[in-house]
C-alpha cells in the first residue's frame, strides 16, 4: 500500500511540478484512485491463487498425538543439555585419561 501511495504522489508532483503535497481539494480522487488501484491488485492477487490451485479452503496438517519414546527423547535430551551444562565432562574426561 505505501508502494502505491509512493508512485501515486509522484506522478502527482510530475502533473503539479513546485507544488508542495497534494491540494487539498485532490484528496477526494487520490484516495478513490488508491481504492481502485488496490481493488485492482486484491483481484490480480486473487486470480493468481486460483490458477494455482486455491479453492478458498484452508488445509492442515492433522496433529498426531506424541508417542512414549517422543517423551523419553526429549526429556533425555533436556537432561544432557543440563548435564553438559553444570557439569565440566571434558575435564572429568581429561583427568581420567591422564
């Protein structure tokens, strides 16, 4: 929208060369022209949908319920990460080896 707006005011300052904005009394047509313009635009975006394949509904994807080993993945990945996290394994490691 402010794209359209953009182009509309300066082909507006190319008809009105060293005016400063747009008169007052051109207000009214700027704005039916900027409905029209993006009645326009709504309706080319609307076609384009439906020549891909739009049909006006919305599919989603079903929601499965999570398994047991989902559980059991993520709570043993919470618990590394805490492990790794407050406890030093690369030295534990290190003075195990030397």
């Amino acid at each position: 929208m402010i794209a359209e707006v953009s182009i509309m005011n300066n082909a507006y300052k190319l008809r009105a060369p060293g005016q400063n904005g747009i008169h007052f009394s051109a207000w009214g047509s700027f704005l039916g022209q900027l409905l029209l313009r993006s009645m326009d635009r709504a309706e080319e975006l609307y076609s384009s949908m439906q020549l891909r394949g739009f049909k006006g509904d919305f599919y989603y994807a079903d929601v499965k319920k999570a398994k047991a080993s989902t559980y059991i993945y993520f709570f043993a990945s919470i618990a590394f990460i805490l492990l790794f996290r407050y406890i030093n394994i690369s030295a534990l490691f290190g003075n195990a080896l030397v």
